[in-house]
C-alpha cells in the first residue's frame, strides 16, 4: 500500500477524546520500543487520557528520554515510570558498530550517536532502570519499574534491579532510591 492509499483512510477530522487533561490520570509515564505491534496502553490496561507515551529504537533511555520524562513529571504531575522492552526487537538483530559503519559508509560519515542495540533485553531493562534512577532531573520520589514484553505469548514480566547496584547508589548519592511497593502495583 502506497502512502497516500494510507493517508486516505484517515479520519478526517480526526477522533478526539474530549475533555481530557494534559496531565496523565494515572500520573505514569511509559517508556517502551516503537515497535509497531505494542499496543502500550493496552499492555498495561490503560485508556488514552492515562498515562505518557514515549517510543524510540529499542526504548532506549537517552537524553531525550530523559528530557521527556522531566516535563512530564515537573510540569505535568507524573511520579511513576514503567520501562518496557521486548522479545523479538529489531535492536538485537544488528550491532551498534555495524549499524556504524553501515552509515558511514552510506552517508560519508559516522553518526554522533550510538544506536543503542542489546542483545538481553533483561539487562537493557535494568540498565535503563540504572540510568533514570541516577538521573538529577528526575523527582527523587519516582517510582521506577522494568517489564519486558514477549510478543510470542503476551507476558509482561517484571525485571528487579540489582539490590547490590540499589544499595550502591543509594550509599554514593546520600538518598534512599526510589522504589515501588512490593506487592508489584505502582502508585498513583
């Protein structure tokens, strides 16, 4: 199918929610993959109008991320933030230097970026757990939670933190980490 044949088919106008403040109902915002078979409010059994979606390659926490996740905690009201990455991503079936030397090669020069490729989504989860709990710009009291998505069967299973790693931060920056009650629900 052609894009305009897609554009077509579009509403126009366009389905509105209305009445449907900025500032998310459930106070969450979720950083997942922009895989197009995630279905992120569903996944987590939201409705539009409840939480923040942030998407990207792999759901990477870049400084992008980062950037997105402090709006909306400071000025539209979230404190909790599931991250989410899934089996069968596109990130774990290339390298970050092929991917490199693919565009350097194409364009004439490499990326100022890396891609951010995993070959465990598990340990990605954790690693971006890491990076957003010791970010300055995120509110101390974030609640901060990891999940990874099996496309195959529909789990969503939750990824611990390292209590090691938890104990270490907590010790180096002087402040307990945030962390969300263990009975597995975040908080509103």
């Amino acid at each position: 199918m052609s894009l305009d044949e897609m554009l077509s088919r579009r509403p126009n106008p366009a389905g509105v929610v209305r009445n449907l403040d900025a500032r998310p109902i459930e106070k969450v915002a979720i950083v997942t993959c922009m895989d197009a078979r995630i279905a992120a409010f569903s996944v987590f059994g939201l409705r539009i109008g409840d939480a923040h979606i942030i998407r990207n390659a792999g759901a990477a926490v870049t400084n992008d991320v980062i950037r997105s996740l402090a709006i909306s905690q400071r000025k539209l009201g979230t404190r909790n933030i599931l991250l989410m990455a899934h089996t069968g991503c596109g990130m774990l079936s290339f390298t970050d230097d092929e991917f490199i030397a693919e565009l350097a090669q194409d364009t004439g020069q490499p990326p100022t970026w890396r891609p951010g490729t995993f070959s465990d989504p598990v340990q990605h989860v954790r690693h971006g757990m890491e990076m957003l709990r010791t970010s300055p710009f995120l509110h101390p009291d974030t609640n901060i939670r990891g999940y990874v998505f099996n496309l195959e069967t529909g789990a969503v299973d939750e990824v611990t933190e390292d209590e090691a790693v938890l104990a270490a931060a907590a010790q180096t920056s002087g402040k307990a980490p945030a962390k969300a009650a263990a009975n597995g629900a975040a908080d509103k």
